[in-house]
C-alpha cells in the first residue's frame, strides 16, 4: 500500500512539473502572439511608425522604392498630419491612397 502511495506522489510531482514548464514556455511565446493579434485586430498601418519592409508587405501597390520613398519622406518632413499627406510622395497617387486608405493611420 504504502508503495502505491509513493508511486502515486511521484507521479503527481511529476505531472506538475511537467505542467509547470508547459506553461512557463506557453508564457514566454504568449506576448508575441497577443501582439500579433493586436496588429491584426487594429489593421492599420503607422505612416508615423511603420519602416519600409511593413509598408511594403502591407499596403496594396507599394513595393519597395514607394516604401522607401515614403520612409525618406517622413524622415525629411516630419511625422504625417494626416493621411492624405501621402499624396505629397512622389509616385502615391489617388489610386494607390484610395486602395489603402482604411489600412492607414497617423497616430
């Protein structure tokens, strides 16, 4: 009986430790998901923030050198007052803002 009872402790200890470490690493990789579903829940683009590889992965028409140019944009003329700023940077047009338009922000 008495072996039992031990074997049945062991195997608690055990079993908690184990559960222990599950959730310290779920802990760890928690913040980067909460972060990514907070950007997928916002859905909107910093023209204020956002580096070229992000405006370029997330804005429909923007590639690189449109990305980069908004980037060198921002860097030369201070943080946008609003998005229609945009149109400011050579080769944004009126069609390229209405594309993105819900996807942008300022703040």
């Amino acid at each position: 009986m008495q072996k039992n009872y031990l074997s049945s402790l062991l195997f608690a200890v055990l079993a908690a430790t184990s559960l222990a470490a599950s959730a310290a690493e779920t802990a760890k990789a928690a913040p980067a998901k909460a972060e990514v579903v907070q950007v997928a829940e916002a859905g909107k683009v910093n023209l204020n923030t956002a580096d070229a590889p992000t405006l370029q992965r997330e804005l429909s028409g923007i590639g690189e050198v449109k990305a980069q140019a908004i980037v060198a944009y921002r860097e030369a003329h201070g943080s946008f007052a609003s998005v229609d700023e945009l149109l400011e940077v050579k080769g944004i047009g009126e069609s390229i803002l209405e594309k993105n338009r819900a996807k942008l922000s300022v703040n």
